[in-house]
C-alpha cells in the first residue's frame, strides 16, 4: 500500500462535519493571513487532514479508520489489514483534487546518520566512519510534497540531501539485525535540508538540520510488502531539472537493518519515527563552486519504487 495524507481542498473539506467553501469565514481568515505573509503549517489549515491510500491515480478517504498515518501504523498488521480492506470500498478523490501532506506530520523521531555513503565522505573530506553517527532533526521541521522549502535569513548556506527514509512500524528495543525488517512499516523519501553554516558551528549537527520547513518528506509511505528489500534502490536528486546525485541504497555504509539494531539498543522505537539513511555524493556545498540552494529553485528526488517528493525554495 501506498500511505499518504491529504487534504481535499475547499470543495470537499470539512469542519465539525459540515462542508466549507471559499466564503466560509474561518477559509477567509486563513486566506487573509497568507496574504499578509503568516505562513500556515499543517493543524493551522481549516481543511481537514485525513489519511488515505494511494491507489493509480485516485486516493481512497481511510478517515473513518484514523485521523492520520500514524494512528493506522500504532494499530499495528490488524489496522493495515483494516486499511487494505476499507480502500475496496471507501469514498475516493481524484489526486488531482487533493493536495498531498507528509504521511507523518509529527515523526515521535526524526533521526538521520551522517557520512553513510562512501561517495559522501569522500566529497566531505572525512574518515570511513567506525561507529554509525546520528542526529536529531527537529519535527517541526517537516513539510511535505510541494510545500516550499524556506532559506532563512540567518543562513547563507542551505543545502539538499536526497535520502531513503525508514518509517517504523512496531515499538521494540533491542531488535537484532536479522529481525530489524519485521519491525519497519514502511519507506518514503526524505530531503534532509541542511543549513551548513550552522551545522558546521559545532561537533552537535542539531541546529543545522532542524529549521523549520527542512525536513521535507513523502509523497507516500509505501508499505515493505511493495518495496521488498531497501538495498539496491535507484536514488536521485534534481536541483532545476539538474541531475546532482545518482546512487543505489546498497552503496550505504551500515545497512538499514544495522541501523535499527544500533539505536534500538539505546532507546525503544516507536511507531512513526522516521529514520533518515544518508545521503550520496552530490551535495551543493561540494561543489565547485559552492553551488547551495536559492529562492526560485526547486529539488526534485526520485526513488525506485518509492516515488518522487518536489519542494520549491524560497525567501524568508
């Protein structure tokens, strides 16, 4: 399955059950709002954010089963059973009327490894790392297919990072490598915006990878039952119709499997968090020149089998 949430838009959006419309007052306040350059994330919207299921060209309305993806994800193999079964009869919207939101607007975490690819180090100017490196990104930073990714006004040096994310789909600790598989959910695509200038302050890369809008995510969460195994799948990342990055995910360093095993020894797993796996060489500060991100750009990244997640850039 193919996991998404969505919201319908005016024609089909509703609020305490009753249908809005563009005279509605609450959408003429949020229209207003946006005018005056308050930008809306998420829960601010007056449409209401439901999940459903990707289906050709049509997405089933699974809201009668959850509020959101995640909802369905900590109900475990019966709410996914539940989903599968409900999207034969459901109400359906063409994707053309919905607007696509990240499948997991709050990940519980939001965690990404660093110096993953071989490539990666070496256009980094680093050591083959011993020990897998980890870093929290922030969940607010999370935004999803289409919505713009933001430079702020106190960096100079954003940067894009295509990347494979894994979704977890079972609370567990201490999960060997040979069952990690059983306890994944599913994958998305992840670009792991990161403002160089402040990730390269300090040896702590937090504050670098957690501005707001940095964390785009989708365009689904494609169930392990379509993907198979995660190893071996085509990435690549486009910076205004330019190939920048071109790799297979059986390039990592530690493996997805390896990954849960190492934190899953230190903390328990949660259903929803989202696991960043590194990205290739390519990135816009290894060019040369520099070549970071700017408003009027737009990044586009393409994994077999997962789907493709668009964000154009803009000011603040």
């Amino acid at each position: 399955m193919k996991l998404v949430q969505f919201r319908a838009g005016e024609l089909f959006g509703k609020r305490n059950g009753s249908p809005i419309g563009g005279k509605h007052p609450e959408v003429r306040e949020e229209q207003a709002l946006r005018q005056s350059g308050v930008r809306l994330f998420g829960e601010d919207l007056g449409f209401a954010s439901r999940p459903g299921v990707l289906v050709g060209e049509e997405v089933v309305d699974l809201s009668t089963l959850a509020s959101d993806v995640t909802e369905i994800l900590a109900g475990g193999d019966e709410a996914l059973e539940a989903a599968a079964i409900l999207g034969e009869d459901a109400p359906r919207f063409p994707l053309s009327d919905v607007r696509l939101e990240a499948p997991i607007a709050r990940p519980p975490k939001f965690l990404g490894i660093g110096l993953n690819y071989a490539t990666h180090i070496e256009e980094s100017g680093q050591s083959r790392p011993e020990h897998q490196i980890w870093f929290n990104k922030q969940s607010t930073c999370v935004i999803g297919p289409g919505e713009p990714i933001v430079i702020p006004t106190v960096s100079t040096q954003v940067d894009y990072e295509g990347e494979l994310g894994v979704v977890i789909g079972r609370r567990c600790r201490n999960v060997p490598e040979d069952r990690a598989a059983s306890v994944i959910a599913g994958y998305l695509v992840v670009n792991d915006v990161s403002a160089r200038d402040w990730q390269w302050r300090t040896h702590q890369w937090t504050l670098g990878k957690s501005f707001d809008t940095h964390g785009p995510i989708g365009p689904a969460l494609v169930t392990v039952d379509e993907v198979g195994d995660p190893h071996g799948l085509l990435l690549r990342t486009w910076v205004n119709g330019e190939l920048r990055q071109q790799a297979r995910t059986d390039d990592l360093v530690f493996n997805c499997w390896q990954m849960i095993a190492h934190l899953s020894s230190v903390f328990t797993l949660e259903p929803g968090d989202v696991l960043a796996t590194g990205t290739p060489a390519g990135c816009g500060f290894a060019q040369v020149p520099p070549r970071f991100l700017a408003p009027g750009d737009t990044v586009r990244i393409e994994i077999e089998g997962i789907g493709s997640l668009e964000n154009p850039v803009v000011g603040e």
